[in-house]
C-alpha cells in the first residue's frame, strides 16, 4: 500500500511539474484575467462617465488601471512569493506590447485615426521618463522599498502634469455624483471582476514558476514574452470597443496610460511591499529596447499625426524584433 501511495505522489509531482500542466494554468489563468478585467473596466467607465469626466482622462486613469489590473496584481504575487522578475518581465513586457503591437493592430482589426499632437508629446514625454526611472533602479539588481514607492509616486506625478496641460473637464453637477451612489449594480460587478483577475493573476504567477522550472528558461524570460501578452488583451478589446464607438481619446489614453502605469505603479506596488533582488542583466537590454521602440512610436505619431496601416506595420516590426534580444540572451 506504501509503495502505492509513494508511486501515486511521484505521478502528480511530475503531472503538476510538466510544461503541458503550467501551460494549462497559464492559459486558464489569462483567461480569466481577461474575462474579468473587461467587466471591471466597462462597468468602472459607466460610473466615471456619470461623473462627467472627460474621455481623455477617463482612459488615461481609469481605463488604464482598469485593463492594467492583471500587471498590477501580478507585480503583488510574484513578489509575495519572492519571483520579482515575473513582476519586471511582465509589466516591462507590456509596456512593449501594447505600445507597438496592440497600437499597431488597432488600423488592422478597427480603423484608422488621427490623434493630437500635443497630448501624444506630453503623455508620450511622461512615458519616456518612466521608463528611464525603471532602468536606473532596476540595473542595480535590488529594488529597495524606498525606490519602489518612488516608481509607484511617480505615477500620480506624471497623471497630474498630463492633467495639467491636457486635461480638460472635470466633474459635473452634484446630480451626476448622486446618480453615481446609486449605481450599486455597476459598482459590485466591477468589484466582482477585480476579485477574477486576483484569482487568475495567482495562476498564471504559479505557471510561470512550473514553466521556468520545467524548460530551464528564466521567469524574466516567459513574462516578457508568454505573460506579457496575455496580460494585454484586455486592452486590445477595450480599444477595440472604443474605436467601433469613435472614442478616439479613451484608446490613445488607455494605451499610452496603460504603458505609463506598467512602468511605474505596477512594478513598484508589489515590491514596495516585498523589497528584493531583480536579475537586472537580464531586463536592462530589453528596457533599452523598450526605450528605443517607444521614442519611435511616439516620433511617428507627433509628426503623422495619426494611426493607420502604414504606421501599424512599423509598429508591429518593432515588437517582433525585440525577440532578437530575448534569442541573443538564451542562445548561449
């Protein structure tokens, strides 16, 4: 009967070991991140529209955090359980996927349009910052609590300098606040989505730990790359919905906003509360990469002044070749 029991807890260590098992659980995971994610943001919005608040900053703030939701809960779980890199890979990861491949699809899967200069130099400006903070503490190879509430702080900073020279309305009359109170049932099912995407942001965490372990490739690595896209798609589909509606503002706002808040509140909030050591050779030459991609995206954008399929394909070629760097570091 021992030999038995002992014979059955080596075939589920090796079934809960396997590539297959953690691709499952990082798919279902995604999943559900995405499912729940996408409630969360479309009921938050109907709330924040009662208030009166401009599109711009509706996508910029709200809708950004929103669809950021599945990064920012990871960078928490992954560095509770000590593997801070799954929180860099995946949130530096998005960064790069959003900002070219989900900005370069959107002409393809939605349609063409034209942005504002002045909001792409200002947003696109505060984005460059945040990812030049992100690499001078995160090359060092430890992230202090001190430095990672400054990621985080910085964030609300870059949020009131656009604000400040791009924002426009704010809050309506107190009908609208009132009306807000009463919206019980958006405000419980945005609840109910944030609770989904902890559920699956624990799972795919947890795959990324079996998948390193069982193909011998750095957690940097599969976040960067796998999670990171994964984590996107939820800003994919807002986009998607935002540009069938002609909410041009809300797409340029979530995207660029969603990248500010990668580089900055997601990585910092888990290791504001877990400090630990981050393999900084790993991330520094994709960051650089990142950086070179986005002063690309933004320089096309200021002077085209619009998104289309000619601006789409660069987008897309920038993203497909940030896996040279990803080959170059696991090709020995």
């Amino acid at each position: 009967m021992d030999s038995i029991i002992e014979f059955s807890d080596e075939r589920l260590l090796k079934i809960f070991k396997s590539p297959v098992t953690g691709i499952l659980v990082l798919i279902t995971g995604i999943l559900l991140m995405i499912l729940s994610s996408s409630k969360a943001v479309e009921h938050s919005v109907i709330l924040a529209s009662t208030l009166g608040i401009s599109p711009l900053m509706i996508g910029l703030v709200l809708v950004s955090l929103g669809t950021d939701l599945p990064e920012i809960v990871n960078s928490i779980v992954s560095s509770w359980l000590g593997h801070a890199d799954i929180d860099i890979g995946d949130s530096m990861g998005s960064v790069l996927t959003q900002l070219t491949l989900v900005f370069g699809l959107l002409p393809f899967l939605g349609r063409s349009f034209r942005v504002k200069r002045k909001e792409i130099i200002v947003m696109g400006g505060c984005l460059i910052l945040s990812i030049m903070l992100v690499i001078s503490i995160v090359e060092k190879g430890y992230v202090s609590r001190t430095n990672a509430l400054f990621l985080v702080g910085s964030w609300s900073i870059y949020m009131l300098i656009t604000k400040t020279i791009v924002g426009r309305d704010g809050l309506n009359h107190v009908g609208s606040i009132k009306a807000f109170k009463r919206n019980i049932y958006h405000f419980s099912i945005a609840g109910l989505g944030f609770v989904g995407v902890a559920v699956g942001s624990y799972a795919v965490v947890r795959s990324v730990i079996m998948l390193s372990e069982a193909i011998k490739v750095p957690e940097y690595f599969i976040s960067f790359s796998l999670v990171s896209i994964g984590t996107s798609l939820p800003e994919l589909v807002v986009d998607l919905t935002a540009l069938r509606k002609k909410q041009y503002e809300i797409v340029i706002g979530d995207i660029i906003g969603s990248c500010i808040v990668d580089a900055s509140f997601s990585i910092g909030i888990g290791l504001s509360l877990f400090p630990q050591a981050v393999s900084g050779e790993l991330a520094r030459p994709t960051i650089l990469y990142i950086l070179f991609a986005s002063l690309a995206v933004i320089s096309i954008l200021v002077a085209r002044e619009r998104v289309d399929k000619k601006a789409g394909i660069i987008f897309i070629a920038l993203y497909l070749f940030s896996y040279v760097f990803l080959i170059n570091k696991l090709i020995p």
